[in-house]
C-alpha cells in the first residue's frame, strides 16, 4: 500500500472512530495529524502532509468534515481550517442489486460500489423520487433550486450551501446529475439600481456597480450634477459579496447587448476579491474596476484604517496590474501595513476637492 492509501485510510478510521450516528463531533486537524505521525516514523520523509492536505480536502468533498469558518487555521502550507466539525455517521444498508439495475438507465452507481457507507436507506429514497421525476421531465416546467430541492426532498435548503444539509450538493455527484436535468435554476438575487432620469431601458450602456451604500447615494448625486466619472446610465448598489451572487440577475432585467460594467469598492482584500471574482465569473462581459474612482481615493491616504484579520492575498496581484507601477507602490504599501481604504472617503466634499 502506498503512502497516499496508508494516510488516507488511517484519516479515514480516525474519523469513523470518531462518528457518532446523531451528534457532529468537533475535531483539532493540528490534533488530528500529530496522531497520524506518532503512527508514521517516516512522515515527513514522504511529504506526509500533502498527502494529508488532499486527504482532509477529499472528506471535505464527500461530506465527511465541514470546515468551522472561524478564521483560525493550523498553520501549514497549503492552510487548512483549524477546526472541522465531522458529519453523522451515516447509517448503511445494503441495497437491492436488481433494483440498482433498474434504475441503472439514469444513474451511475459507481460511487456507491466504491463507497457502500452511503447505501443508505434515506439515500435510496432521495433517488428514487429523482427517477420519478426524470420520468415525467419532458413535461414539467424550470422551477428555482429552492423550489425543487423542496419538491424532492422536503426542504427547500437542501441543495444549497449550508451546514444543515452538507451533504446535498454532494448528493448530485454521487448520482452524476445536474441541475439542468431537474430542470432547477439558480436565480441571480436581485438588487438595488438607479437608473439616469430620461434614459429608457434599451438605451443603458455604460453601468457602474459600487460596493457600499454611501457611495451609492452618493453617486447618485454626482450623476445628476453631471460630476462623475464614466457617466453611467445605470448604478447597481452591490451589497459587498452580495454582488456575486446577484449579478446574473442583471441580464434577466435587461435587454441582451454588449455592456460596459465598471466597479469600485473598498481598496482592501475583500474588495479585490468581488472584483476579481466578478471578471473570473462572467468572461464574456466587459467588466473592468472604475480606474478614475480608485485613484481618487488613493489619494485619501491619511483616511485609511486597519484591515481585517485574516484575509488573504490571492487576489491582489490581479488586482495590482490594472495600476500603473507608481500606483501599485502604494497600494503595496497599504498591503503591508495592513491598512485598508474605505470606499466612505468619497463623499460629496471630498470629490469637489478634484473638481
């Protein structure tokens, strides 16, 4: 047995010793690996932890451990989650083989040969009632995964992000389905706009998406003073990371066309991040930071305040190479100091100064 099986089978009964069939159990992963070296004299010869690193993030996959989002991390490289919190046990029964044959038309239950744990009999029931449904889908109208997910299963949470219901997004690769096959969408979350007094709806072309309130209200004000840069037509409110989620609705209010998207939020981690994440997202839109917007408040330096703890900087360099290299010196600056600058610094007094 190599050492990648040798570490993952012992992770594995680490964690099943551990299970308990009504009650999550919370584990140390710092803990949790010194155990798995006491038992290994030539762990770090084999790069012991990067086999662990892919084993941790393997359970996490299946459902087995859900990470306890609280900022604290064990310290290694690749970081991992300090604290996780270890599933039910799931309690398992053996299925019928000739009535996994009759549904083999739809299913793969190759996950389920491999991983007997998960034949379950509340497992069966979940897909079964996906076979009936598959059965009548020709007639049966796009609904929102809320809707479905409680249709099939009960509750309407269940195939979304949460720790209620880790497993229920999981439960789509067991089966090797898609949303699309339960004709289910994801719908954009809507948001907070202002549209330009006079302009119609088919005439909007250039938009601008701010992160935080104030500046929002304040835009607003700046537009019908005829003061702003990039004179949007149209100014979506993003509600920090709300955004992300809420900017596919976009293109269900407005007509199909080639838009211009600017955006401008906070100069710290988590507002590089939105940027980046919105351009990553949505590749065939022009979406691009409101360049005129940042460096204005790059000059409210003596404004700025501290970071928050613990964000990273996966997303900096992305951002930085849409500054000049002077530019990028300051906010490199900013990164070191662990400082950040607010998007609040652009009031109405504080633009005019530029005026």
């Amino acid at each position: 047995m190599g050492t990648i099986e040798i570490i993952e089978t012992r992770v594995r009964g680490f964690i099943s010793d551990i299970q308990h069939p009504s009650q999550k159990k919370r584990i140390n992963l710092n803990d949790l690996e010194l155990q798995l070296r006491k038992l290994m004299n030539d762990y770090f010869e084999l790069d012991g932890y990067a086999q662990f690193y892919n084993t941790i993030q393997t359970l996490q996959a299946e459902g087995e451990l859900i990470p306890i989002q609280n900022n604290q991390y064990n310290g290694k490289t690749p970081a991992l989650a300090l604290y996780y919190w270890v599933n039910l046990k799931t309690q398992t029964s053996k299925w019928d083989r000739l009535e996994m044959m009759k549904l083999s038309d739809q299913f793969d239950f190759s996950y389920y040969e491999r991983y007997p744990e998960w034949q379950s009999e509340e497992e069966w029931n979940r897909i079964q009632k996906v076979y009936s449904f598959l059965q009548s889908s020709q007639e049966r109208e796009w609904v929102s995964v809320e809707e479905r997910s409680l249709e099939l299963f009960g509750h309407e949470k269940f195939l979304l992000d949460s720790e209620q219901f880790s497993d229920g997004k999981g439960f789509f690769t067991r089966i090797g389905i898609t949303a699309e096959q339960l004709k289910m969408v994801n719908y954009g979350e809507p948001f907070v706009f202002w549209i330009k007094q006079g302009k119609a709806i088919d005439e909007i072309q250039r938009i601008l998406i701010v992160e935080n309130l104030s500046f929002f209200h304040t835009s607003i004000q700046l537009v019908e003073a005829g003061q702003l840069d990039y004179e949007p037509d149209l100014i979506i409110y993003g509600e920090g990371t709300k955004i992300e989620r809420s900017f596919s609705f976009f293109f269900r209010m407005f007509p199909p066309k080639n838009y211009l998207f600017y955006y401008a939020g906070d100069l710290d981690a988590a507002g590089y991040g939105i940027l980046i994440r919105l351009i990553e997202k949505y590749p065939a839109s022009c979406i691009q930071p409101a360049l005129k917007i940042y460096r204005k408040m790059l000059e409210c330096m003596e404004q700025r305040n501290d970071q928050k703890q613990g964000q990273t900087q996966n997303y900096l360099d992305d951002f930085l190479q849409w500054f000049t290299e002077e530019e990028q010196a300051i906010l490199m600056q900013l990164w070191n100091e662990n400082k950040r600058i607010p998007q609040e610094v652009l009031t109405i007094e504080t633009w005019r100064r530029w005026m």
